[in-house]
C-alpha cells in the first residue's frame, strides 16, 4: 500500500476546496465518541438522513481526500486533544463512509500507522456498507488499538429516505461478527423513526440482528434543520414537526423496543449511549462517564455496572476548576451527575469528558433526568430549547 496513502481517492484541487465549507476543511471535530478524523469526504449513499446536510455537501458523490492518510494520522496524533492511550478516535464518520471500495484501503492505512505507534485507543469505524472476509482479517491484524466496527442497520424500506437496501448492512454485521478476533462488533440500531420502521416486524429483526453483535446501541434521527429542509424540498414525510438540537427518540418508542428484548433474550445486550457499548464489547469501563447518570444504566448488564462503578470517581473540584478556566470556560458545579460549566464548546467539554471519565454538561443545555441527552420531543410536559 502507498505510504502516501492515495491509491484510493484523489487529492482534492484548489477549485474543490474553494468550494467547501471550511468546517470540512477542518480535519478534526471532538465528537462525544471520540475525536473525529475526517481526511476524506464525498459519499454516493444517498442516505436522506445523512449528516452531510449540515455541511452543504450532499451532493458531492465522488469520495476525495483533504491530505494523505500519513499526514492525517500526524495531524491526529499532535492534536492539542489527543491523549494517547486514553482519547476515542473516530475514522471517517462525517463526510463518508470508511468501508466504501475507495475509501476502504485509507481506513486500514490510517489504523496501520496508528497501530504501529503501539496506542491503545479505542478507534470507532461505522459502517453501512459491505464487509467481507478480507476485510476482517485487516480488522484481526490490528493488535494495539481496541477497534470496534460499528455497523449500522435501520431496516428502512422507503427508498426515498435510504435508498441502500439494509440487507446489505445485515450481511455485514454476520460476516463481520462471525470473523471477530481482535476487533468487537456493535450493532448500531439507527435511525429508530416513528411511523417508518418501527413496526413489530422491524423491532423483531433489529432484535434477531443483535445476535450477531457484541454489543448493540439502540438511538434515533438527528431531525435537525438543515435536514428537514431537505425532507421538504424533495417531498419527504416530515417525522417530526419542527427540526431539534439533539437525536429524537420518543418515549414510548424506546420503552417498545425495551419490552420486545424482554421478550428476545437471545441477541447482544442493549445500550443506550455509543460508548457504553463499545466499552462493553471490549469489557472495559464506559469513557464517557455515563455512570453519573445512573438512569441510563438501568439496561446495563450486571457485570458492565460494576466495571463502570470501580472506575467512577468524582473528580477534585479544583483541579476541574483549574482545567475549566485554562480551556476559557467557568466552572459552575461538580456534582454526583456531572461537571456542570459554562462558556465551553462541544469540543472542550468533551476534552475534559474523556479526560475525567466524567460526564461534563453545559448549564445552558441542560440535560433532562430521563431524557437520556435526547430531544424533549416526545416526551412529556417538556419542549425542546434550542
């Protein structure tokens, strides 16, 4: 494999870039699953629900690379928020998708270079397309990272909204699990829509998909503005009414999905946060400190709970005070559920978040008890605040 790591993809020409918004230019985003590395951009999927809405860039279809995966792993690594060893990565989750034929040789290049560089981190690679064989045997000879593949399936049969057949996620997801070594594999159930998919029929194939997971997270659609003008404008059935801040997910529909796994013991255990269960499948303590927030927890497996219960500490309050006031923020609170701070991006918090172990929230988002970091759409005698 070239080290320049451009077999795949071409480099984007100054007329392309002149054309991006310069948040995709920007290479690295502190996501609340990791430090999110995103040399690549362009994908043919099609998916109505894509996040690439956001980024005024659907419409690009062919996959082109900012830099080579060599100075991508360099920018990654010297990040001012990368801790080795401890800082979450993500590959390829905003603008692409990893496993596409093209894009698939930088995927493995960049967990190479990382790999070779002894880290431990945990590495996210989400995926809706195919994984084969030969894919897994890359995956197994990745010996330092603790890798997870998270495949997504929806069940969405509208294929005005997700013109991929899910079939192909579902094929996926066996070949992948049945080829697990080193790697953990986690079923990530999105989006979870009223009226779309689901119906009994969807929940029961989710649930009988699970079983060839380790882990499955369960979650809804990012209905944000951008998207829902897009749903407008192409003459798509608006799920919800108003576009929100965060992923809706409505009450009762979490609490069907609960009932039906009562009732289909036999697949992986269901989770409500990403990195509760990633940290599961690789039988480690959650990095984003949902602990404190101990409603999420009541899904959790026994043995998970007391994982995350030995590595829970509350951090010293000065020391976060400290750290608070050198990122430019305020430090409002430290209590049993979370560092509470004001004046801090996403991207800061999640910094101290992961740093900590911690759960760290901004006073002016609040986080509702039960709401689980959802839309208050949906659940009630609650309006989402945006």
């Amino acid at each position: 494999m070239s080290t320049t790591g451009l077999q795949g993809v071409q480099l984007l020409d100054a007329a392309q870039r002149g054309k991006l918004r310069p948040e995709l230019l920007d290479v690295i985003e502190y996501r609340k699953s990791g430090l999110s590395l995103n040399w690549i951009v362009g994908c043919p999927l099609d998916c109505g629900y894509c996040v690439r809405h956001l980024f005024d860039n659907f419409e690009m279809k062919v996959p082109r690379a900012l830099m080579s995966d060599v100075e991508a792993a360099e920018l990654l690594t010297g990040h001012r928020y990368f801790r080795p060893h401890v800082t979450p990565i993500q590959l390829l989750n905003r603008a692409t998708d990893p496993m596409l034929p093209k894009v698939k040789p930088h995927t493995f290049q960049m967990l190479k270079l990382l790999d070779e560089r002894g880290l431990t981190n945990h590495v996210l690679v989400i995926t809706r397309w195919r994984v084969e064989p030969d894919d897994c045997a890359v995956l197994n000879s990745i010996t330092n990272l603790k890798v997870t593949l998270l495949v997504t399936h929806s069940g969405i049969d509208d294929p005005r909204i997700e013109p991929v057949d899910s079939t192909i996620a579902a094929r996926s997801l066996e070949t992948a699990f049945e080829h697990a070594g080193r790697y953990r594999v986690v079923l990530y159930w999105r989006p979870i829509v009223p009226g779309l998919n689901d119906s009994m029929t969807h929940l029961r194939r989710g649930l009988e998909l699970s079983q060839h997971s380790h882990a499955t997270v369960f979650t809804g659609l990012f209905f944000k503005d951008q998207i829902r003008d897009y749903y407008r404008a192409n003459g798509l059935p608006e799920p919800y009414a108003q576009g929100v801040r965060r992923k809706v997910f409505p009450e009762a529909l979490e609490r069907r999905i609960l009932d039906a796994a009562k009732m289909n013991r036999s697949g992986s255990p269901l989770f409500r946060k990403t990195s509760c269960a990633v940290a599961y499948a690789h039988t480690v303590a959650d990095y984003n400190g949902h602990y404190g927030i101990r409603e999420l927890c009541d899904i959790c497996p026994s043995a998970q709970l007391g994982r995350c219960e030995q590595a829970w500490r509350r951090p010293d309050e000065r020391h976060v005070a400290d750290l608070t006031d050198e990122l430019g923020g305020r430090l409002i609170e430290v209590n049993d559920r979370a560092v509470i701070v004001a004046g801090l991006d996403e991207q800061r918090r999640y910094y101290m978040q992961h740093g900590h172990g911690y759960q760290v929230h901004d006073i002016d988002k609040p986080h509702q008890p039960q709401r689980h970091g959802r839309a208050d759409l949906g659940w009630p005698t609650t309006r989402e605040t945006r």
